[in-house]
C-alpha cells in the first residue's frame, strides 16, 4: 500500500515511512492510496474471530508490503494482551437498541491506548534494526499524554518528551504521566494553557536546529497508524450486532476527528454503516460544519469533557480530500484560506455527498449529565461524560427504529470521577490495575512557559543519553 498526502505535492510513502513522517512534507496528512475492500464474503468471515484476529484481516492490506501477516499478528497480541478484558473491546447492551463498545480497558482507561498500544510495537519494530533513534514531542489536555508515554516507556531508540499545562489536568491523569519512571520518559508541566504547550511543541518541529540535532515524530492522530488500528472495532462491533445482513449506526464523540474518521473509513471499505453520528460538546465547529456548511474557529470553552474541547480538528483535512474527490491542489488551497481567515464554507456539493454518511449533534452540559443518568438508570451502567455526549447523540437523533446504535465510550468513568459524581451522586472507583497510583512517586520538570528554556531541556536531555 502507497500513502499519499491530502496536499498534493508531499512524496509519495510505504507504511513504514508514513508512519515514522507522521505529518507530511506539505503540511498535508497521509492516507493510503486506495481503500482496500471487503466483501460480504469477507465481512461474514470475520463471525467468531477473537479481536487479534480480526485486527489482522482488516489492517492486512494497509500494511502490505510493509509487514506480513505474521509479523502484524505478533504486533497485535503485544498491543492487544495488555488489555484487561478479553474480549478487547466488549459491547454493553443499554436498551432494545442501544449499545455501549468499550474502548477503555488498556492501560491508561481511554481509547487512546487501542491505537498507541499499536503504534508502540510498530515504531519498536520499525527502529529496531538501529540506526536512527526517535525523539518523540508532544502536549497533551489529558489523555494522549498518558497513553502514548505508557506505549513507549522503556523502548530502546525512542524517547518522549510530553509537555502538560501545570495544574490544568486532573489528578488521575496527571499521575498517569509523572509516576511513569522509564528513563526515556521526560514529563514537562509548562507554566501555561495546553494551547501555550502545543504551540511550543509546532514551533519545535519548525526549528532548523532542533530538527538537525533530533529525529522528531508526533504521536497525535494525525499518524495515520492511529486511525488504522481503530477501524478495527467497527467491523468487530458490526459483525457481532449482523453485519453484514444488517446495518449498524455508530455515535462518536469527537474532537479531533480522528475516532469518527476510522468509522468513515470502515464504510469505505465496505462495512454497512447506516449513519455516523458525530456527538460535539458546545465547542461544536464540526457540528455547524455538517449541519450548514459553517467550518469556522472560534475559541475554546472549557467543558467536562476536555478531550473535546477543540476548535480545529485536524483529521476533518482527511475527509474533506474524499469529498473533493482526492484533489490535493484544492484541498492545499482550502487548507491555506482557512489558516489565513479561521473560517471557510463547505461547497454545496461536498456538503451534501457528507450528509449521505455523517450527521451530528451539539450537546452541551445539562444534555451530557441527562445521558449520564439515563444510562445509570435505564441501562445500569455509570459511563463517564464524553461517552454520555455519545449517548445523548445517538438518542436525540432518528434512526429507522430496526438499526442498531452503538455509542463508543472513550474513557472509563473513573478518568473523570468528580464530574460522573456530580451527575450520578457515584464515585467510581479505579479499576484496580492502576491500584497504587496515588502512592507511587511521580517525577517530572517544571519549566517556565517560554520556548527557549523548553528547547535547551530538551536538546540537553537527548545530548545527555
Ligand atoms: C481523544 C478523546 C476523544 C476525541 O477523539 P477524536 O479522535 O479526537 O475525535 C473523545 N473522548 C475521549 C475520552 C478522548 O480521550
């Protein structure tokens, strides 16, 4: 499989590059050159296959050339066996026709860890004949933070530094990072907003001194890797509800765009998706974009649902290169009129051919805590906010009433326990395999909020070895 850039003009790569690029050359992002397809045939013969399995027949042809099938195996029991329930990612029945897919059992309790588990052993793999060593930079509201330092903590040839906004992370995901004692890891808490951390972190990649002395790579959901790995519980979720003789909608909460993309994809390749619902909290620029054409940036208001606290989704780029019908050089002029004016309008004829698949929803506070005790009451499950977004989607929207509708639920509830507690009157509980957090030592830097200390910390960290 070749990978190709949404700008048009990036050179063109195997998985094994589009992987370590993360971003392209153009500023562009990476998707394969086709979409590979699976027949009824095919769908049907994933019934009863185990999560691994499944993973490997449908991120097979992604991977081709690249790794065999074999080696995609091995990949995925490593990723796959530190989960804590068998089944991966397990469906929860909440009414005749509501369902929960958990995606929170890896080690970090959000659905992060599904696609970083992965994306772990495949840069290990990918660094380990030697040569190169990666130097991985990121910032993080919360939960990106936490999976990818636990994906990478303790691998040869990759280091990671994860900036944090001091004391604008919850304790839970705070300690998730710090207590994390590999010595590849390097925590920074910033004195400053996330926004002052990310935009610390862009200007690393464009500095021509950093990026002589370290080979950079990014572990956001713009690395295509990610997405891949979480088409994989679409077509796990579907077959066990009837695909492929009965179609199945999904609800996705989203920021980024990256979770409800992988669920476009699996449409492309040939899942029978009647509708994915893309749930918005009120930072809702995706929710005005599918509904009126609006894709405009305003600024963030901060929710209980912080992972979706985003004005620009970045994977939107990736959807808006099918609808203009892969033409890289009108989605670089697009790309470039919106980072000029924050604002631009989806043309008509895109719009429409969207609305075919997507439709979506802004749900703000009082709708979010509404679902949270819907699903306590009605369903017997304490879910945590995001996923209750999810929920409040998947209810508020009419879908034929034979169709099933599965919310994602993104993080365990136990993440954000102070905001579960004010709706439902419960405290979850963390689960036990992260039993001791609260004892264990936490380490990490405290740095002024200013670039230049950040960049000298970081050069003298890797010079050191
Ligand atoms: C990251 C995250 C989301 C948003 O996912 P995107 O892929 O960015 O749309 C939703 N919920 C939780 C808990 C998250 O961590």
């Amino acid at each position: 499989m070749q990978y190709i850039s949404t700008r048009g003009s990036a050179p063109t790569l195997d998985f094994r590059a589009a992987t370590l690029a993360g971003l392209a050359s153009d500023g562009g992002l990476y998707v394969p050159a086709v979409w590979p397809q699976m027949s009824a045939a095919d769908i049907r013969a994933l019934a009863g296959l185990d999560y691994v399995e499944t993973a490997v027949r449908v991120m097979t042809p992604f991977v081709a050339g690249v790794l065999s099938e074999d080696e995609l195996r091995a990949l995925c029991q490593a990723a796959y066996g530190r989960f804590s329930h068998d089944a991966v990612t397990p469906l929860v029945q909440l009414d005749h026709r509501h369902w929960l897919l958990e995606l929170f059992h890896g080690p970090t309790l959000a659905f992060k860890d599904v696609a970083l588990q992965l994306l772990g052993q495949l840069f290990e793999k990918f660094l380990g004949g030697g040569g190169t060593d990666l130097t991985i930079v990121g910032a993080t509201s919360g939960d990106t933070g936490s999976a990818a330092i636990e994906a990478v903590a303790g691998r040869e040839h990759i280091r990671i530094f994860m900036l944090h906004p001091e004391g604008r992370v919850s304790d839970v995901q705070r300690r998730q990072m710090t207590t994390v004692l590999a010595p590849n890891v390097h925590n920074i808490a910033i004195d400053g907003s996330f926004d002052d951390a990310q935009a610390m972190v862009k200007r690393l990649f464009g500095d021509a001194e950093a990026r002589s002395a370290l080979t950079l790579s990014a572990v956001n959901s713009i690395n295509w890797a990610r997405l891949m790995a979480q088409i994989v519980y679409y077509f796990y979720a579907a077959v066990r509800l009837g695909a492929p003789g009965r179609q199945v909608a999904f609800s996705v909460p989203t920021g980024n765009f990256g979770d409800v993309f992988a669920g476009y994809v699996a449409a492309r390749m040939g899942l029978p998706v009647a509708r994915l619902i893309v749930a918005t909290n009120v930072n809702d620029i995706l929710h005005r974009a599918l509904s009126s054409g609006d894709y405009s940036a305003g600024s963030v208001t901060p929710t209980a649902t912080p992972s979706m606290d985003i004005q620009v989704s970045s994977n939107f780029e990736r959807l808006l290169f099918d609808l203009a019908g892969r033409d890289g050089a009108a989605i670089a002029g697009m790309m470039d009129a919106f980072d000029r004016d924050r604002a631009m309008s989806i043309p008509a004829d895109m719009l429409t051919e969207a609305r075919g698949l997507f439709s979506s929803a802004r749900i703000d506070g009082d709708a979010m805590s509404l679902a949270l005790r819907w699903a306590q009451e009605k369903g017997g499950q304490i879910i945590d906010p995001h996923s209750a977004v999810g929920l409040a989607a998947a209810r508020a929207l009419e879908i034929d009433a034979d169709i099933p509708v599965v919310t994602l639920a993104t993080a365990h509830p136990a993440k954000f326990r102070d905001a579960v507690e004010r709706a439902t009157g419960v405290r979850p509980a963390l689960p036990a395999r992260l039993g001791n957090l609260f004892d264990r030592e936490e380490r990490y830097e405290r740095l002024p909020g200013d670039y230049d200390a950040v960049k000298a910390y970081i050069l003298s960290e890797v010079a050191r070895g």
